[in-house]
C-alpha cells in the first residue's frame, strides 16, 4: 500500500490575515507524519506525530494556543483511534498538558478505557509521565484576543480551529488524532464532538477514516465522522462523501461552521468545509500539495 498523511488545521472564518500561517503549520505537521511512513512506521504514530506539531503550534486552537473557556482557563479535547482492532482512546476537559493527543493515545494503549476526562485525565498524564506545564504556558496565539470580555460568552455558532491528521500506513492500516482547544468561551466543563467516537473522528480499515472540525454541538447530532465514513463504505468517492455529510449536518442541523478530511482505505482523498477558511495538507509518494 502507498502511504498517505492529510492534516487539517481547523475551519473557520475569521483568521483571513493568518492564512499563511496556517497553510505553514499544516505543512509542517504533514512533512512530521510523511517522516514516520517514509520509514516504514506505522499510521497512529503518523497521525500522533503530525497533531503534535499543530499542538505545539500556537497558531492553532489545540495544545498552546487553545482557546480560553468562560473562566478564562484551557480544558482541551483530544482523541486516537485505529481501524484494524476499532481501538479508541480520548480526554476531555484535560488541563496542563502540552499534547493531549498523546494522553489520548495512552488511554487507548495503557488503560482498559477509553474516554477519562479533566482531573482523572490530568492525573493519569502525571501517572505516565507526561511533563505538566502551568496553564498560562497554554494562552498564546489564536487564545490571547479571547481575554476580550465579549469573547467569553459562549456562542454556540463559533467554531473552534480543531486539528486532525488521518494516515494510511504501508500496511493497509487507518489511524486518526484530533485535537482541540474547544469553542471560545465555551462553558467550563463543555465537550465538543473532538474525544467523542465518530463525533470528532473515526477509523475503520474497512470503510476509510474521518477527521471533522467545526460545531461540536451539531456535529454531535448526526455522528459526523461515522456518518462520512458509512458514505465512503457505500461505495462513494472520498470527495463526493465529503460534500455529502456537509450537506447533511447543514440540512438536518442548519448551516454550520464545519469541515471534514476523508481517506479511504486505498488512500483516496476527499475534503469538504463550509468556511472560507480550513488549512489542509496531503503528502503521499506522488507529493504534496497544500489548500486552504
Ligand atoms: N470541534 C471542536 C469543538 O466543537 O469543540
């Protein structure tokens, strides 16, 4: 099988002069997944090592530079999944961690569960080993104009710069990583689709993997990711189940800030997003190209 990294760097509207850095981070973070397949690795830690990058990428609402919540604090969303065995791990609501992608890889892979949220998941990164850092390590970039009063209330139609990467490894197998600062403003204690299984994202080696962004709220309601893999598994073009499940969630929930990147299970590529905006990159053997 020919492998194949896509990276997304969330949809939105409203961060026309960043474009050139968002295009940047997501072809950085492709160029960090492309290097574990170029040298036989697997697909999970392609997908890890491409959203750790956006992770620590503060022009992203993920890791630094996640967005505040009503309290003026960082509660980010991360999950991983694989699509051989249906493996799943996710935090919610975590706090204090640089990456919570890889927290989220070690509930999957260290746990015998596969959703722990805020203290817990806080804990269980300390219990693994994962450095901990002060909150306000977390407040840069796309966060800071958020400190405006008027930001922080929660607006239901805002959506976050959630980021993902799908890859397809040389042995056939699927894996993706998402992760999240949330909505701005959002409630504290809010979760967005991002750590919900076949809200934020999903893997299955037989009908492709998912990796949505956009109104968690709405995303929820139509189990976006599954929803677009069940498409691609009905025999639809990467592309064309893309623009299916957008039309979807806009018919069944209303129009939406969303956008999705598809892959199938041979490493066709489809893409779809409502806003002006969602940065997205794809290496394979044949190259890379960027959009937005
Ligand atoms: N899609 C990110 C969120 O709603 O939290």
């Amino acid at each position: 099988m020919e492998p194949v990294i896509l990276v997304h760097g969330g949809a939105g509207n409203d961060f026309d002069e960043r474009v050139p850095q968002f295009r940047a981070g997501v072809e950085r973070a492709a160029q960090a997944g492309w290097a574990v397949l170029r040298a036989g690795g697997k697909a999970l830690d392609a997908a890890e090592a491409a959203v750790r990058v956006l992770e620590d990428d503060p022009t992203y609402d993920a890791g630094h530079g996640s967005f505040l919540n009503a309290n003026n604090e960082v509660e980010m969303d991360a999950m991983v999944m694989e699509g051989a065995r249906l493996g799943y791990g996710a935090v919610a609501g975590i706090q204090r961690v640089a990456n919570p992608v890889s927290v989220a890889r070690m509930v999957m892979e260290r746990t015998s569960h596969s959703l722990v949220v805020g203290a817990g998941a806080e804990q269980l990164a300390r219990s693994f080993g994962v450095p901990v850092c002060p909150m306000e390590e977390l407040v840069a970039g796309s966060s800071t104009h958020l400190l405006r009063p008027e930001d922080r209330v929660f607006r239901a139609d805002k959506a976050g710069d959630t980021v993902g990467a799908i890859a397809l490894d040389a042995d056939g197998l699927l894996a993706v990583a998402v992760s999240t600062g949330g909505t701005a403003g959002k409630l504290p204690g809010r979760v967005g689709d991002s750590p919900l299984i076949g809200c934020g994202a999903y893997a299955d080696n037989s009908l492709g993997a998912a990796a949505a962004t956009g109104h968690g709220e709405a995303l929820m309601k139509i189990l976006f990711s599954k929803t677009a893999c069940d498409l691609l598994g009905s025999g639809l073009a990467a592309q064309q189940a893309a623009e299916q499940v957008l039309e979807l969630l806009s018919r069944r929930t209303g129009p939406r800030e969303a956008g999705v990147i598809l892959l199938s299970p041979s490493g066709e590529v489809g893409s779809a997003f409502s806003t002006h905006h969602m940065a997205h990159a794809c290496i394979s053997v044949h190259g890379m190209w960027v959009r937005d």
